[in-house]
C-alpha cells in the first residue's frame, strides 16, 4: 500500500515537473534520473555530523560517538550583554574606534590566519566551530595561540558588523601597490619595495542582528571575552584562564603531569637547570633536569612536544615514576573520565633494560619444560677444543738423495766406469768384484710359477 502511495505521488510530481519545465521531454529525463537517485537511496544511510556545542563527532543511525574534538575548538558560551534598540551614531561611532584601537588582550582560542577569520554572533555562537575550525587552522595556518597577546591593529564599523584586524591582520599592506609599477622601457620599478613578507596576523567579526548598535568599549569588549581576555593579567594568568581547572591548578603549584607540552612546562617549572638528548632505542628524547642533591630532583622527559615520563627522586626515598598521559582526557570536550594514575615505585637495585647496551632476550624454544637434549649430558660433550697444528714442512730433497730417506749406494767413481758403459762381449769375463762386496742376485721364477 506505501509503495502504490509512492507511486501516485511520483505521477503527479512529474506531471506537474512536465507543466512547469519549458524544455519538455528533456526535463522530465532530467528529473526522472533525479527521482530515481532519491528512490534508491537507502533509507539507512550513514551521516556523520558533529555537535558544534559539544565538539562531539556522532553517527546518526546508531548514535554512537566516534571521536572527540580538542576543546578549544568546541562551541562557545553565549555572552549575555544587554543590546540597547538605538543605532550608532558617528559620534559613538568615533568614540568607539578611539577605544578599541591599539587596545591589547589575551587569546582565549587558536586564531587562525586568513581573509575569512571567525565570527562570532553578539550573544551567538561562533563560526566555524568543531571540525570547521580544526580545518580552518590546519590549511590557513595558526596566528596566536591561547594565551598570546594580541593588539588590535584595525577596526572597521559597517552597516552591522564590526571587523577586527589582529596583530597587523590577515591581508598585506599595500595589497594593490604591490602590483604596480613604474618606469620606462625594461627598466621597471615597483611601488613598494621590501615589503615581501607574508602577513602573520588574523580577523574577527563580530555580528548584530539588524545595524550595529550603540555600544561603549567596555561592552565590545563584553562582548569578544568569550575570544578575547581584555583583563589586566600576567603571561602565565593569561595562558592558564584558557585551561581545565585541574590542569591550571598543577601549573599554577609548579606540578608537571605526563602530557603536557612544553610550553606547560615552561609556566609550571621555568627554564630547566640542565638539559639532556638521549635515544630510547628508536626514539629521540631530551631529558629536563629540575633541582639539585640533596633537594628534590625532577627528570621530565620530552618526546616532540609532549611529556612522556616523570621521575620524581628524592634523597632517601625511592624515586617515583609517572608514565600514565594525564592530559589527554582534561582537553577532550566530551568530559571523559580519567583513569587512575599510572604511578611505579623503582625499587633499589632495579635495572632498566637498555637495548643500546645489553644482549637481546634469547629467541624463544621448541622445547618443553623439563626437556633436555643430548647436548646437554656433560658426558657427550667434547673437551675444550685447541688451536689446529698442521704438520711441519719437510725440507726440500738434496740432489743424490733418496726421496725415502734411505741412503743411497756407493756412487761409481769416473775412474771405474759401470759395466753398463762398456758393452759386453761373449768372449770377455766381467770383471772382478772387489773383496767384501754384495754381489747382486739375479731374479729367477719360483718352483711352478708360469710366466706371463
């Protein structure tokens, strides 16, 4: 039945699409594709939207958050400043600039830089806020942090809004001289000259609803303290008021928790009395070294930006170790809770494992407990080994000599010439041997050998 109701309500819009579109068949293509695009759209589709109040970042189908944004760049809370009914006139107009111009106050949130910059409603919200106002910092660029000092360096009135330029503001001086010069032929001479240097500064707005109306200075100023703090403060005054009150608290009692930055730091403890670079495996870090033996010394390790570890020492005591982020939850806008402090007593006699200096742990074992092997029976060992011995050369053979070592046989001297020098003769005897000689056996077959 919903889907015959679709039906005749589809007709009846593209009959009335066909009577108002002059181009005929081509716009009821047109809107046929567009009719089709919304009937096959799931009704279940996923949105992502974030609160702009909260700064919370939420799935509308099932509700759940998905991450939270840094609370400094969550929604605002509304000033209540009442507005009087009667316009500005010149003279309040001019009274009106005398005292915002040159004026000086505290950022209460990032300022980004830019044409655009924020604005803020009279007793309204700002815009951007949430996601919009990370990304607007991200691609613009940040111009002063919360707690920085910042002077108005320009103000504008209009019809009903008044335009605020920060620390010398978004757009260069001269925008258009740049552009121009003058000169004859090549020779070209611009306007203005070294001024290349990109402006730093930034922009706010601050809106009304119909016209501007009359209004003092310390209204406006009323009016911009959700932004801007035109209290008389000191630096660290200034930048704690932009912090959660646990967190304030702990710079303003010199406490340092883990997940500070250093600018943090620097309010709750100074300048640190020795530094220190060191690498943790991988990872570089530089080591603060607050107080001196036999006072209370603490090591505040610093990875980037952040505190990853504190050691509290103390003489006679064993030191305690911080090592839990702390931080993280107090700048979520979402008020999560934190978890308990991560805090560790280091014992005496406790040895830190540094990769740089010690073995690595042995890889791990097939074997069960309990199991031995061979190797391990103290009887299959072999004793310690022993530097290999080779062999001693022997010396090279002297000529004449046996190469077994035997000695060889009387030479025959050139006054006696061998027998075999002489050929021998059927007729003639061989001669002598002398007395006490070997005489040389012939060879003759054994009984029944055969010849071969």
């Amino acid at each position: 039945m919903s889907r015959l109701i679709q039906s005749q309500e589809r007709d009846s819009f593209l009959s009335s699409a066909d009577k108002a579109c002059p181009l005929g068949c081509f716009g009821r293509g047109v809107f046929l594709v567009a009719i089709a695009a919304l009937v096959a759209a799931p009704p279940s589709l996923a949105q992502i939207t974030i609160n702009s109040k909260t700064g919370a970042v939420t799935n509308d189908t099932t509700g759940t958050a998905l991450v939270t944004v840094d609370r400094r760049f969550q929604q605002v809370t509304p000033t209540n400043v009442a507005l009087p009914e009667t316009e500005l006139d010149p003279k309040g107009r001019q009274s009106l600039i005398r005292t915002m111009q040159a004026e000086q106050g505290f950022a209460m949130r990032p300022f980004p830089r830019g044409h655009k910059g924020l604005t803020l409603v009279a007793n309204g919200k700002l815009e951007p806020a949430g996601e919009a106002y990370i990304s607007m910092v991200t691609s613009e660029g940040l111009s002063a942090k919360p707690g920085d000092r910042l002077v108005i360096t320009d103000v504008k009135i209009e019809h009903a809004r008044i335009v605020f330029d920060l620390n010398g503001g978004p757009d260069p001086k001269h925008r258009f001289l740049r552009h121009v010069s003058i000169g004859s032929g090549p020779v070209m001479n611009p306007v203005v000259q070294g001024d290349d240097q990109d402006p730093v500064g930034s922009r706010l707005t601050l809106t009304f609803q119909n016209h501007v109306p009359e209004l003092t200075g310390p209204e406006v100023k009323s009016l911009l303290a959700p932004l801007i703090s035109f209290d008389v403060k000191t630096p660290i005054q200034a930048y704690t008021d932009t912090l959660p009150v646990k967190l304030k608290d702990a710079i303003l009692n010199h406490h340092v928790l883990v997940g500070m930055s250093t600018d943090m730091v620097l309010f709750a403890k100074g300048q640190p009395d020795n530094k220190s670079r060191e690498m943790d495996g991988q990872m570089p870090f530089e080591e603060w070294i607050y107080g001196k033996p036999p006072n209370e010394v603490d090591f505040v390790r610093i990875n980037g930006n952040r505190v990853i570890r504190v050691e509290i020492a103390k003489v006679g005591v064993d030191p305690v170790i911080f090592t839990k982020d702390e931080v993280e939850g107090l700048m979520r806008s979402d008020g999560t809770p934190l978890e308990a402090k991560n805090e560790r007593v280091s014992k005496v006699g406790d040895v830190e494992h540094d990769p740089n200096k010690e073995a690595p742990a042995p890889p791990p074992s097939l074997r069960n407990p309990g199991e031995t092997l061979p190797s391990d029976d103290p009887s299959n060992r072999v004793g310690a080994m022993k530097p290999v011995q080779f062999p001693k050369p022997k010396p090279d053979p002297q000529p004449g000599e046996n190469p077994d070592g035997a000695p060889d046989a009387q030479p025959a001297t050139s006054a006696q010439p061998s027998p075999s020098s002489q050929p021998a003769s059927p007729s003639t005897a061989p001669p002598a041997s002398p007395p006490g000689a070997v005489q040389p056996q012939m060879w003759q077959p054994a009984a029944g050998e055969v010849l071969r």
